[in-house]
C-alpha cells in the first residue's frame, strides 16, 4: 500500500520542477507565445500560389489524381510543369494540342489551364548512365533525350531555377494483377523501385532547387496499412515503404532543405492507369473497389479527382506551413472503418 507520506513528497516535487521550468524559462516561453500569436493573421490561409512554380511527376492523361492536383494548383495561381512517362508522352502532347482535354482543363473562372513545361520522365531511371540498351533503343524512347530523375531535375532549374512544389504521382508494379504469393523478386523490386523508391530519388534530386518553405507530395493507397485483394505484385508493400520514406524524407529534407513532405492516401479512382490493374468476374478490380468503398464508407458518396486536388493544393500550399510527415486519407473516410459488409472479395479474381 502507498503510504500518504511518500504521495506529498511527489506532489512538491513536481510542482517544484513546474515551478523552476516556470522561472528559469519564462522569458523565452512569452516571446514563443507572443510570436504565435502575431506572426501571421489567423484568416490568411495562404492559398495564393502566384509566383510559385510546380513539378507534377506522373501525369499522362486527364483521368487520374496528378491532373486534378496540376488543376487545384493552377486555380490557386501556380504555375504548372509537368513530368510525362516517355511512351505515353507523344499521345499526351497531341491530346492537349488537339483540344481533348479542353473540358477537363477548364478552371472556374473560366479560363483554361496551361501547363507550362512538359518533360519526358522515366522515374525509374536516376542517372544518364542506368539507362539499359534496349531502353535506348526503344522506339517509344527515339529523339528523347535527358529522361532521367537528375537530368530532369538540371532541365527544370535551367527553365525556372527554382521551383517551390514538387508532386509524386507515380506507381507502377508489372505484376500488379498476381497475388503476393505468386509475385516474382523481380517484379516485386520493379514495383519498389517505380512506385516508392523514385520518390527517395526525385527529393535527392529537386531538393537543391527547391526554396525553403516548399512542399513535396505523393500518393499512397490503403493497401499500405490493410489487406486489399487484388492489389497485388508487391504494390501494397511498396506503397507501404512510401509512407515509411514520407515520414523520414518529412525529416532529412526538412532539416537540410527546409521543405516539408507528406502523402495522401487516397480512395479508389477510376483512372487509366488503375482500370488496367485487372479483370475479374464481373467487375474490374477497381469498379469493385470504389462500389465497396461506397457502400461501406462513413460518408455515402462519390469520391473525385477534385477531393484529392483540393487536399493536395492544400497540402501544397502555406496554408499547412506547419504540416509534415503526414499521410492524409481522402477517402471519405474508408479508412476508419473495421467491419463492414462482407462482400465484394470473390468478384477481384476470376
């Protein structure tokens, strides 16, 4: 039994170290305060980003999340680069040049978005000299030149200098279709490799050129934290280490660069590149995902590209200055959520 005696000599004792934290340091704690309060007004969210230049990785189409990120960063005034995987980069160009996506670049003032710069980026590649012979020699790869992380890195700041936004979009795992227990080391590390290490490289390589008080963004899935059949080829694990790297980039780049770094984990879309993951019996892997999410999710709703730009944009912005080594979820809460209906597991394999 604790004796009444021993309980008083703790409680002045801890009120002696309150009371000496209190004395020694109080100076220094009221300017701390008095500076948040002042330092800037409270309703000035920030989300005026004229003047400041983003690199967007990933985007080759108007259907996915990059391009609504490229949208809500281009409603708020910045302007827009782009990185484009080399074999879709033809396509891409002459989809915009012909007015393709002129409904999906409309803003809502109106006015159209215009992405500035368009750089091939083949994200897997960091230096010039880890090209292999048949990617150079590939078709899809003639005339181009300068598609590696670095080499697109020293292209943007020749361009702009410096730049003050940084976007992964990227994933991409060959044997996404097979099960875990059916994935190949190869394809497991391809898919590590795309989807989670080219987001270690591309802050090793923008970072130089990134001003203090930037901001860096990827995407992230569910699959990471929970088992979701059908995602399969390695991709949870390396959506997982993505979230891993977030949280640890959120800290190397925030000391040596003064940017922050966060993830959103986003719900599922029906994008091009997430339609062609597989077929199942009735559904494709993805009709079957964003069926489930919305008949299960908190929020009985559609989920859109413009929930994750909107997120992003404010992830991107200084209105979350003070934001970092987050993993955001938009996913109308999905998330959250333990058991729900049994259902929908058997349609995501033939």
């Amino acid at each position: 039994m604790l004796k009444l005696s021993a309980l008083c000599v703790c409680l002045p004792t801890a009120a002696a170290y309150a009371f000496a934290g209190s004395a020694l340091g109080s100076r220094v704690q009221q300017s701390r305060v008095a500076t948040q309060r002042t330092e800037a007004p409270i309703m000035d969210l920030g989300m005026d980003l004229k003047g400041k230049v983003a690199f967007v990785a990933g985007v080759g189409d108007s259907s996915g999340y990059g391009w609504a990120i490229c949208k809500a960063l281009a409603e708020a005034g910045a302007t827009i680069t782009v990185g484009t995987w080399p074999p879709v980069l033809g396509i891409f160009k002459k989809s915009l040049e012909s007015g393709r996506f002129d409904e999906d670049c409309k803003l809502s003032d109106g006015s159209m978005m215009k992405i500035e710069s368009i750089y091939p980026l083949d994200a897997v590649f960091d230096e010039p000299e880890d090209v292999p012979e048949d990617v150079k020699s590939n078709k899809r790869y003639a005339g181009l030149e300068s598609f590696t992380i670095s080499e697109v890195a020293k292209s943007v700041e020749g361009d702009y200098g410096k730049i003050d936004i940084l976007v992964h979009s990227l994933a991409n795992g060959p044997e996404v279709t097979k099960p875990l227990l059916e994935t190949s080391r190869r394809g497991y590390l391809a898919a590590s490799s795309a989807s989670a290490y080219s987001m270690v490289s591309l802050v090793q390589k923008f970072g130089p050129i990134m001003n203090p008080g930037g901001s860096v963004l990827s995407l992230t899935y569910i699959a990471s934290e929970m088992v979701i059949p059908g995602y399969g080829g390695g991709m949870s694990s390396a959506k997982a280490a993505l979230e891993s790297d977030t949280r640890t980039l959120a800290w190397e780049a925030g000391q040596k660069y003064g940017v922050r770094v966060n993830t959103i984990s986003a719900g599922p879309l029906k994008s091009r590149a997430a339609s062609a993951i597989s077929k199942g019996k009735d559904k494709s892997f993805i009709e079957v995902a964003i069926d489930y999410c919305y008949d299960n999710a908190p929020l009985t709703r559609d989920l859109t590209s413009d929930d994750v730009g909107a997120t992003g944009m404010f992830l991107l912005s200084p209105a979350s200055a003070a934001v970092t080594g987050v993993t955001m979820y938009v996913d109308n809460g999905m998330h959250a959520m333990g058991m729900v209906q049994n259902k929908a597991i058997a349609q995501c394999y033939d």
